[in-house]
C-alpha cells in the first residue's frame, strides 16, 4: 500500500466513522506516522506543539482501532491497514473492485479523489449536501491575526460536528481569546449548517426579545416569499429540531450579576437558565456556544462524554504561537522570550499589552524582566479591573489572601484562615476557579502573576 492509498483509505474509514473528513493536522500525523517520523518532527513540520499532535494522533487511532476491530496506535498502523487492504482484495477477488471511493486493482493505480464536502453523520450513498438557509454574522467580531490553536479548534469541532454537542461553553481569564477562537471556529464550520447566526447578549434584555429575534430570523429565511404578518413563527426549539443551527452566544456573562458569586443571574434574565437546559434536554440537532468569563451555574466545568454538553475553559497560548505576538511586535529575539511568555501564562492580550509597553519606553526588554518583574501597563490594569471589578466581597478577601502567598498554597492551610468561614472559603473558591481567576492542581490553589500584582497595587 502506497502513502496515497493509505491516506484515502484512513480519510474514508475516519469519514464513515465520524462523518468528517481527515483535518490537515490528522492527515499530518498519519503521514508522518507512516514515513517513521515521531511526534515532535510532525509537530515542528506543522508548527504546532507537540501535545496537540499527540492528542490528537491518540483519537485518530482510537477511531480507526473501532472501525478495524483491533487495537491500533502509532507503532502498527500501518501493517493494521495493509491486513484491510489484503481482506477487502481477498474478499472480493477481481481483477478491478471499487470499494467506496477507493479503486483496488490488479494494477498499482491511484484511487480516484474522495469528494471535498459531505455533511456529517449521514450516509454518503443517499446524503444530500447541507443547504445554508441563513447565516447573519454581522454581529461577529473581525479580530485580524489568529495565532495556533489546532487542539482546540480540533477539540470543539469534534464535540460539535461528529459528537452533536447541543451546548458548549468557552471560558476563560480576560484577553485570553475566547472571541478570537470562536471567530475561528464559525468560519470553518458555519457551511456545515442551514443556519448560522452571531449574538452579543448585551443587544438582548431579556428572554423573549432574545427568542423573539432569533425565531424571527428563521421564519423569514425558511419562507423568504412569505409575508412576516401571515407566517407563523415556531417556538425556537422547533427550529432547532427541524433545521441543524449554529448559535453563538458572545458575552454570556452579561447575563449574571456583579458583586455575587459566578453563575447568579440577573433580574429578569433568569429564564435563560430554562432554555439552556431546554436546549441540553431535548432532543434536536443544533449547537449553543456560550462564550465568556463565567459559564451558567447549570454547566458544570467537568463533563463526561455522555452528555449533550461539554465546557472548555482556554489557557493561554503555546511557546511557538506566543512567539508569533512578539514577533509581530519587533520582540521575537530578545533574550528570556520564554520567560516573558511564561511570566505572561501565553495570554495573547496581556503579551501585545506588555509588548506595546516595552516598545513605546525604547528600552530593552531583558533590563525589565530581571529579579521577576511583572509590568501592568495601565491599559493591561483596566482589563484586570473589569473582571475584577464583578467579582463578590467574600471573592476579593480569598484573592487577597492568595496575593500574599508566594508559593500554591493547600486548601487545608486556606480553611485555618480564620477570617472566612469553611462553608464561604468552599463556595467562594468554586467561584473564583469557575471565573478562571485561580489555578489549582489537586488541592493546590494560586492567583495567576500577573492578577496577583494587581491585587498587591490595589
């Protein structure tokens, strides 16, 4: 089996598994797999890191070890593939076979090209291609240059297109990139849907201004000739259930109070809690996305795959791809970049903010960044301030508490404060690490540097 039957052959295994075609990155892995290559030259190859590769390269190969019925990994796949090869010859025994789209022949021919498009989950024999009805993204943002994020656009892709997640949330810590990878995503799959439509929840009140717009849109695309007066719009989830809609939802935390803990809702947004778990429960073929700094209290932050709903929360940026913002700001080759990427956690705004900073003084950076030095730019402290500014009373005390430890500090020693009760210090950490305002690793818990020296300012 030749390199190109070989990936034709994975594209179509992968496609009747999946729905979806092989992405560049899988195709990638598996060529390199095949010529020997390890993870970390695809990865260079790619120019992505090295996790991303083998995350993904590890659900390639769970997906074709369930359609071969063996155990398949980067070691065997080839000869795993060759044994189907020498099955499906065998079993049909012409001189010229077409199985599929792949054209076994007594000769060393090429198979002929899979089709480019097919939409998901469905049968290529008797599938039609998905007709887009509607696509109003005139409320998403043009953000300009987007640096790699192929495990998660990979990731989200996954859960949406081939996993019918029927509401996702992406959090994450201000200037992290949540927009900027929603924007991306939408532009790769929005085709992969009839209707596909942008909000910003800061345009809509209240719930039924909300639903009332959106049932607005897909009435009048459904019957475009048809008068808004004499065609009687459906409840939303009718359309969700009878049409494949993409939803964005851009700033969800607007709809939750400031001065409380994550989640609570606002006066008269509450009904928006019945119709996410409307959304989760019911069956339909569409997707929520939920894009901002907290999620509702109804999404958890850990799911399991045998749920509707899933939350990814974004963390900042690889090493090559934090490269790339310094770069574009004259800043790629000066000594500890590294470091300053790392002091920074990989958070593309606070990296173009300290970068313009370090630029607009003319001085070099490496005199800056000695002894641990963390810069806040004012503009840098005016993004802190809004995240900061909707958290509660008891959420301050705790982060002030975190800012004076120099190392993780454990929960034990947290609960023997004796300024927070037990119960307040619990629901107030759960609150702060569903804003993504801590980090923790068991039962460890930290503010990131760059928030910890804004607190210390404060």
């Amino acid at each position: 089996m030749n390199l190109k039957e070989a990936l034709k052959l994975a594209d179509r295994i992968v496609f009747e598994k999946t729905g979806q075609h092989l992405d560049d990155l899988q195709a990638a892995i598996l060529r390199g797999t095949l010529q020997r290559e390890t993870y970390k030259h695809i990865a260079k190859d790619f120019d992505c890191s090295e996790s991303s590769v083998r995350q993904v390269g590890s659900q390639l190969w769970q997906i074709l070890s369930e359609e071969l019925g063996e155990d398949v990994n980067k070691t065997n796949v080839r000869s795993a593939m060759e044994r189907l090869q020498v099955s499906i010859v065998s079993h049909y025994a012409q001189d010229s076979v077409q199985i599929g789209f792949v054209n076994f022949c007594g000769e060393n021919r090429d198979p002929p090209d899979i089709p480019k498009s097919h939409p998901p989950n469905q049968e290529t024999s008797n599938s039609k291609p998905i007709k887009t009805l509607y696509q109003d993204l005139s409320q998403m943002p043009e953000l300009g240059n987007f640096f790699d994020r192929t495990l998660e656009l990979h990731t989200l892709t996954t859960w949406i297109l081939q996993q019918n997640c029927r509401v996702i949330t992406l959090t994450g810590i201000t200037g992290i990139g949540k927009t900027s990878l929603a924007v991306q995503l939408v532009k790769q799959i929005k085709d992969e849907f009839e209707y596909a439509v942008w909000c910003t929840l800061d345009e809509f009140p209240t719930i039924d201004k909300f639903q009332s717009n959106l049932t607005q849109l897909f009435s009048q695309s459904e019957k475009p000739g048809s008068s808004p007066t004499n065609h009687k719009r459906l409840p939303l989830i009718k359309y969700l259930q009878n049409h494949r809609c993409l939803v964005v939802l851009d700033d969800v935390h607007n709809l939750f109070c400031s001065g409380e803990l994550a989640g609570k809702y606002k006066p008269n947004y509450e009904e928006y809690r019945s119709l996410f778990k409307h959304i989760e429960k019911l069956s339909h073929q569409s997707c929520f996305l939920l894009v901002g700094w907290e999620p509702p209290k109804e999404v958890p932050q850990l799911t399991s795959e045998n749920t509707p709903i899933r939350t990814l929360q974004l963390t900042g940026l690889d090493t090559v791809a934090a490269r790339e913002i310094l770069r574009d700001k004259g800043l790629a080759e000066i000594d500890n970049c590294e470091a300053l990427i790392h002091r920074y956690q990989g958070n593309p705004l606070w990296l173009k903010s300290v970068a313009t900073f370090i630029q607009e003084l003319g001085i070099g950076a490496t005199e800056l960044l000695i002894d641990d030095t963390i810069l806040l730019p004012e503009d840098l402290k005016d993004v802190l301030h809004q995240q900061y500014d909707r958290t509660s009373e008891l959420e301050k005390q705790v982060m002030s508490l975190l800012a004076t430890e120099n190392q993780p500090v454990k929960l034990a020693k947290l609960l023997q404060n004796g300024q927070i009760s037990s119960s307040d210090l619990l629901n107030a950490l759960q609150s702060l690490s569903r804003r993504c305002l801590i980090e923790k690793q068991e039962s460890l818990y930290t503010l990131p540097p760059v928030l910890k020296q804004y607190i210390k300012g404060l």
